[in-house]
C-alpha cells in the first residue's frame, strides 16, 4: 500500500488529475449532501414543529391541571356548615381543631373531584393543616385502585418545616396572589401540589394542599398531548419521573454540556432544547422546555416522539445519490487519465533533468522542442541553470569570508531558529562552553549553563545589571535580538555573549572597598556624635549660646553622615550578596513603632504631627524584620525631610492578596517628571521643594534601598504625588501564610531565544 501512495505522489499525471477529481467528487458529494439534507432538513423542522405542539399541549395541560387544583381549593377553602350532614364549615373546623369534624366536610369535596381525575381534573390527595404546620385531615385514593372512589387516611404529619407552610401560614401575596404551587415530597412519593390558606375572618387559621403523584401527571400529559413518552427532570438534571418503562435502563439524565445549553434558554420560555436518546433500543427526541409553576421553574418537563419517519426517509434517499456520485467519479478519472498523459511526457524530461544537475551535473540541460508553454519552461530553466552556476560560486565565497569574520569575533556567538534550536555557534562560544572543534554544539539555546547572576552584578551607583549570567567561570553578559527579512518575517534569533568576569572583579572590588571605607567611617562618625550630645547635655562643662549652636550643627552633621554611611553600607550588602532576607511571620506594628521612635523627636521639633493607623487586626505578614524596619525608617525620614509644615500618616490595609502600608505626608509634593525616578539611586528632588538644600539633603539612596529591600521580600513599591499638596508612598507584603519567594527569579534571556 505505501508504495502505490509514493508512486502516486511520485508522478505528475495523478497530481494533475488528483485535484480535479476531489474537487468532482466534493462538488458532487456537496451536492448530493445539499439536496439530502434540505430532505432532511425539511423532515427535521415538520417533526421538530409537531414536537414543539406536543410540549405545548402538554404545558396546556399543566396548565388547566394547576388550575383545577386552585379551585377545589378555593371551593373547600370557603366550605360553609352543611346542616344535613352536620359538617362544620372548614375554616371553622381548623379554627376550632375540631379533626372528625373537618374530615367530615372535605370527605365530600375529595370523593367530588378525586372523580374527575379521570377526566384529567382531578387530583390525588387532598390535605388540611393547622396554624402550627401539623396535618389534621389527609386524604389520598389508593395508587392501585385509581378507578375506586375509597381513599387512605394517613396520620399526621409534621410539616412546619416545607417550603410551602411559612408562605401559606403568614398569609402573604405575591405578585400571583395568596396562593402556591410546586413540587412536593412525600415519603418516596413526588406529588404536583398547589397550597392556599384557609381563613376565619382575617386570620389565617390553616391552610389546604391538592395533589397529584407525579406519575399519574406524567400520564396524563401524556395522554392529552400524544407524546410516545414524557419525562420530568430536576434542575440539576436527574430524572425524577417519566413515563417510559425502565426494563432496560429507561431515560438517561441531561448530560452537563445539554443542561448548560438548557440554562441559557431558560429566560426565553418560547424555545425548546431538542436532543436524541435511546429508549429501550427505540431513538426519541426530546423537547426539553422549564417547568414554571406559578412564575418559578421547579424542574424540566422533556415531551419525545420516536424518530423512526425522519430515520427512515433519510435511508431512502441517501442510497441513489451514492450511486450517482460513484459513476461520476468513475468518468471523470478515465478522462483525467488520457489528458495528463499528453501533458507530463515532456515534463518528465525537465524533471529528469532537474534531477540531474541536483546530483552535481551542471552541465547537464534539458531537451525539449515543444513550442508551448513547456518549451519555454525548458528554454528558461536552461537559462537559470547557468545563471545559478555562476550564483553559486560567488555565494561560496561570500558565505566562507562572513563564515571567517564571524569565527574571528571575541565574543561569543549564538544564532538559533524560532524555536530555540542552535544553528550555529562561533570559535568563542566553543571556548566558553569548553568544546573541542569536532564536538556538535548543544542543541537547544536552554541546554547552555547559564546561571542568573545574584550577586556582585555590576550596577553600584546605578540599578543592578539584569543580563549577567554565570557560564562555568566566566561571568557574561547575554545580549539577544530578532534576525527578521527584509520582508519582516522572523527567521531567528541571534545572542551576543560578552565576557565580564574582569569588569565584574573590578566592580566586586569597588563595592568591597567602598563597604570597607563606609565602616570604618562610621566608627568615628559615633563617637562624634556622641561627644557632641554630651557636650549639649553639659556634662563637659556649661556652654554658652554660641558654643551650644556650633555643637549642635556638629551633632546634626554627625547624624546626617552616619545615616549616609549606614545607606552606602546597605547598597554595598545588595550588591555584593551579602546582605540576606529571612522571612518570618511578624506582626507590621512593632517593626513600624520602631522605626518611628527614633524620628519623635526631630518630627516634634518640626512641628509636624505623626499618626500610625495600624487596624488591630491587622494579619500578620511575611518579612525581614530589620529590613521592615528599615523601610519603615527610610520612609518616615524621607516624609519628614522635605516635609515643612502639616503631618505625616501611616496606614496599613488587608487587600484579598496581600496588606498594602501607606506613608503620607503633606509636604510640597514630588513634580511629574521626577516621579519616575526617585526610587533610582542618587536621584534626588530638583532644588524647588522645601528643605531640599538644607543639611538634612541625603545624596538619594533612601527610597532605593526601600525598593530593592520591598522587592527582596516579595513586594511592591510605588507612589504619588501632587505638588504643593504631598505625597503618599505605597508597598506590599505578603501575607505570612504565602509561599515564600524572596526575590522574584526573572527567567534567563536566553530563554527569549
């Protein structure tokens, strides 16, 4: 069999006859397609149609049942006292619990209408209940003996608890009146109900319920409406009754594709859902439409007819127009055969040809005298062939010079496809990798060692490097782009990789030393600043008012340089990795207080106020605590710096994903253009704002420390500001029972590759 299939594809005749034969046999089989099912079509919509009047009929029927039920109870309901049969009235016999008196005068009234159950009005069990929800009269004629007029007394239930007896009890209308109806269970017996109240004057002293077994319904309706069978669903799409006989597995229930379907038609009750189903190995369609009782649908009410016509019909018509179809088809190769063989003889020639040069003989040239179309093709192809010759030997030595040039450059080279398959690499690369020149290369650009680089990347003084990986024990710098046409199209990708180790060493240096200086800074920087508070305090001796202002800008100058130090240190742990996050579940007030009592002081001295609105119940988070506290710090101090007047505000709020704290202050707010760079080092206000050339001016690593350290713990951070009005600092944390991930991993360049 697969070698017919490689000769049919093998030669040209049967390409060219291929096509038009599938398109012959597709027109003939759309067209006999088209006229079988507009026969079918129109067969469907008339059996669709009479389906569609045997629903209705059967809500027709529904309908007249619900309201003969409504009347026997409204006849019983305002039953007056019967002298001759000393019967009291009902509503009075409720009233006064009177039980033999009451049955006494619904025994009437039950025998009356339980009668015209055979005329499709009737009913089944009527029942009277008091003012507390428990039955005093129950009536029903016996399920197998349907024809007799002798019924069962049950004994009383308690049905305080239904649906139904709240409604009926507290006398209540709704838009349909006083009156329910629905479905109502019994033990294991479903029953079609209607519920109205019974009452003496304006009080409700009881109620009356009518009903019919679901069974005796379901034959009904299916007498009336000529159904070959109905069954009833439950919203939920199981069958809770039907009329066809369950010997050999019955009704299925609604599968959940079709009860969706059915759910979306619910608010157009004018529309059915039709589907088929086997029935005791009969197909049916159903016609499923809501069944409404008094406004709300209680269920799902599925009329079926047997589809044995439209089976049938499409039988009959579907075997003549596969016969025509065949002898087309058959006609139509046979003349397909004799054209395409007068048209391949001197193509076979040009492709023996092509064949040839391929092999390597491109002297070789085709021989065709034809004066058409081919020959020209021949004349043609005979000219390119020469013209490709010459082509290809000036792109040998085009493609080995940039082969040269590429394998010359120091950096390495990794050009890959559109999905990621190394096509080639270049010496350099080979050497990073470690591979000898007859080794292949990976054969994924992910197969590559590349490691993200998370510590000691390049960036002191501006935001860390994100495209430094670690190859082996080269540190590189992944530069990647599109290879895209001159038509656009994207062939590729091409990653440049630059080595950085010494760069990286150097800047590893810088940030050691520039950690190392800001240390022992620090040291005399305390002791600075502790001589000057114990000069202020006057333990060195009283100072005058001069003196006094001098030690105090020594001692302001002192904090200021150490809190500048204390930020260089921070900046260098992130940079070089040495500073790590352990994460813990805290609670966001201690760490904020702490970070507040430190700034009272010079807040107070300010004049600004400073209020911390934490909700007690606040959840606990998942954080560093010094770090928290740092942030928390850079923050406040940040707010009161360039704050001159007003207060400062913290606020902390549980959002569904995580707590969002709020740092707001009234100072003269932060210009738009500024706005997107704060959080970058070194940045700091443009020289307009208020105190922003006082000696409390930092050099702007506060609220980049703040990011870096909010983003270590799985936050975010941002602001707004509106100038002259203030501004307000937001982050995230994550709430303490998140999966923990310190830093998000950002997936390697190459990968975009």
């Amino acid at each position: 069999m697969q070698g017919v299939i490689r000769e049919l594809r093998s030669q040209l005749r049967y390409q060219i006859i291929g096509p038009f034969l599938i398109l012959t046999v597709i027109v003939a089989v759309a067209g006999a397609l088209a006229v079988f099912y507009q026969v079918a079509g129109s067969l469907q919509e008339r059996f669709n149609s009479q389906l569609a009047s045997v629903t209705r009929t059967a809500n027709d029927t529904l309908l007249r049942q619900e309201a003969a039920n409504l009347q026997v109870l409204r006849e019983v309901a305002l039953a007056q006292p019967n002298p001759s049969t000393g019967a009291p009235g009902v509503a009075e016999a409720l009233a006064d619990n009177d039980v033999a008196g009451l049955q006494k005068a619904i025994d009437p009234y039950f025998r009356a209408r339980a009668r015209d159950r055979n005329d499709g009005e009737g009913f089944d069990r009527l029942i009277a209940f008091d003012g507390r929800g428990q039955t005093v009269s129950d009536f029903e004629l016996a399920p197998d003996n349907s024809a007799s007029n002798d019924y069962i007394v049950h004994a009383p239930l308690d049905i305080s608890e239904a649906w139904f007896t709240k409604k009926a009890l507290s006398g209540l209308s709704d838009g349909r009146g006083d009156k329910y109806a629905g479905l109502i269970q019994f033990g294991d017996t479903l029953y079609f109900a209607s519920i109205a109240p019974v009452r003496s004057g304006e009080q409700v002293v009881g109620g009356l319920i009518a009903a019919m077994r679901v069974d005796n319904l379901l034959a009904l309706l299916n007498a009336r409406s000529v159904a070959a069978g109905i069954t009833l669903y439950n919203p939920s799409g199981t069958v809770l009754a039907s009329t066809f006989s369950t010997a050999e597995g019955g009704v299925a229930a609604m599968d959940l594709e079709l009860l969706r379907s059915f759910d979306t038609r619910t608010n157009d009750l004018s529309q059915s859902l039709f589907s088929t189903q086997k029935v005791s190995g009969r197909e049916y369609q159903f016609a499923y439409t809501p069944l409404v009782i008094r406004g709300v649908s209680v269920g799902i009410l599925a009329p079926a007819l047997a589809r044995d016509v439209v089976i049938q019909t499409g039988s009959d018509t579907l075997l003549p127009l596969i016969i025509v179809v065949f002898m087309l088809v058959v006609l139509l190769v046979g003349v397909g055969v004799l054209i395409a063989n007068r048209i391949t003889a001197p193509l076979g020639e040009l492709a023996r040809t092509a064949e040839a040069i391929t092999a390597g003989e491109l002297h070789r040239r085709a021989h065709i005298q034809s004066q058409n179309e081919i020959g020209t093709l021949a004349h043609s192809f005979n000219t390119m062939t020469g013209f490709l010759t010459n082509l290809y030997g000036q792109v040998s030595s085009e493609s080995s010079q940039r082969a040269a040039i590429v394998e010359s450059i120091a950096d390495g080279i990794v050009v890959c496809d559109t999905d990621g398959r190394i096509t080639l690499i270049n010496q350099a690369t080979r050497q990073f990798l470690g591979l000898r020149d007859d080794e292949p290369p990976p054969t994924w650009f992910s197969d590559i060692p590349l490691q993200e680089l998370t510590d000691g990347a390049l960036g002191f003084g501006s935001q860390r490097a994100q495209d430094l990986f670690t190859l082996d024990q080269r540190i590189v710098r992944v530069s990647a782009n599109r290879v895209v046409s001159s038509v656009g199209e994207i062939m590729g990708s091409v990653c440049v990789l630059q080595d950085m180790t010494a760069e990286v060493a150097v800047d590893r240096a810088k940030t050691n030393f520039i950690g190392t200086i800001s240390h022992e800074l620090r040291t005399p920087l305390t002791v600075i600043r502790g001589n000057s508070d114990l000069l202020m305090r006057g333990l060195a001796g009283p100072l005058d008012d001069e003196q006094k202002v001098f030690i105090e800008s020594i001692r302001q100058h002192a904090g200021n340089m150490t809190s500048l130090i204390s930020n260089v240190i921070v900046i260098a742990g992130l940079d070089s990795g040495s500073l790590s996050t352990d994460l813990e579940p805290l609670a966001l007030t201690r760490p904020v207080e702490e970070a507040a009592w430190p700034l009272q002081s010079m807040i107070k001295a300010k004049g600004l106020s400073l209020k911390i609105e934490l909700p007690e119940d606040l959840p606990e988070v998942l954080a560093d605590f010094d770090q928290l506290r740092m942030i928390m710090h850079q923050l406040l101090d940040n707010a009161r710096r360039y704050t001159s007047q007003g207060g400062i505000v913290v606020r902390a709020n549980a959002l569904p994903e995580f707590v969002q704290v709020e740092v707001q202050d009234t100072g003269r707010g932060i210009s738009p253009d500024m706005q997107e760079q704060v959080f970058q080092r070194f940045i700091r206000g443009d020289g307009v704002s208020e105190g922003i050339n006082s000696s409390e001016r930092g050099i702007g690593l506060g609220l980049a420390i703040c990011k870096q350290l909010v983003e270590r713990q799985g936050g975010a951070i941002w602001m707004t500001s509106t100038p002259g009005q203030g501004s307000t600092f937001y982050f995230t944390l994550r709430y303490a029972h998140a999966t923990p991930s310190p830093e998000k991993s950002k997936a390697p360049l190459a990968a975009a590759a």
